[in-house]
C-alpha cells in the first residue's frame, strides 16, 4: 500500500477584501467577476538567503493582478537590511501594474528595518502587533 503524499503548507492564498461572512458569498456590490486580494503568508527568516524564495511567492502573486497585495509578516522571526531587497522589486511590480501594497502584522523590529531602509514610504501598514 502506497502512503498517502505529504501535503506542504501553502503561503499564498487569495483571500477576499474584507473578510466576507459565512452567510453571504458575495460582498454587496460585488459582481462575481471582480478580482480578490492577494494575501502572501511569509514566515521564518527573510535574509539575503531566503530572498529568492520570497521573491518568487511575491512574484506569483502579482502575477494574478491582484486589487491589492498584502504581506502577512505575522510569522516573520527575522527581517534582515539584505532580506528588505526583496520588498523593493515587489513595490517596483505593484507600481507599475497600480497594485497597492499593505504590510500587515509586522513586528516591531522588523517594521524598524523596514523603517530605516525606507520603505515606509512606499508601503502602507495595517493589522499593528
């Protein structure tokens, strides 16, 4: 008997603007052909290693021409200056594509990376820990 394949956990996921309730599928005024928000769940380290990595589920995400790209830092445990690179390639995309993008959950420090890079000027908090 074979065993069944291990299932990995997945980072990106589309998640509906805002959060819809159980009972209604649909927001109000909300056509069923609308775009959903991008939601790109990063965890563990973001350094000079790992940036490829998080450079390609970014990617991916802006690939779908999302209203809206959010970055959930919330299982982030390390934000390095180098790891910070590729936050600027994503803005870069965004921007060109008018894609907001929204940091939310960030850590105090890894918001203060953020801060002294400069990205707080080009990126928008939310959902503050």
């Amino acid at each position: 008997m074979c065993a069944a394949p291990r299932v990995r956990s997945v980072f990106l996921g589309l998640l509906p603007w805002p959060e819809r309730s159980a009972v209604s599928r649909r927001r109000p005024g909300r056509r069923a052909g609308q775009r959903r928000q991008a939601v790109v769940r990063l965890r563990g380290e973001i350094t000079a290693v790992t940036v490829g990595r998080t450079g390609r589920q970014l990617s991916a995400a802006l690939a779908v021409g999302p209203p809206v790209l959010e970055i959930d830092l919330a299982r982030v445990t390390l934000l390095t200056r180098d790891g910070t690179e590729v936050f600027f390639g994503a803005v870069r995309t965004a921007q060109a594509a008018g894609i907001p993008v929204v940091i939310s959950n960030a850590r105090p420090r890894a918001r203060a990376t953020m801060h002294t890079i400069g990205l707080d000027r080009v990126l928008h908090y939310s959902h503050d820990t």
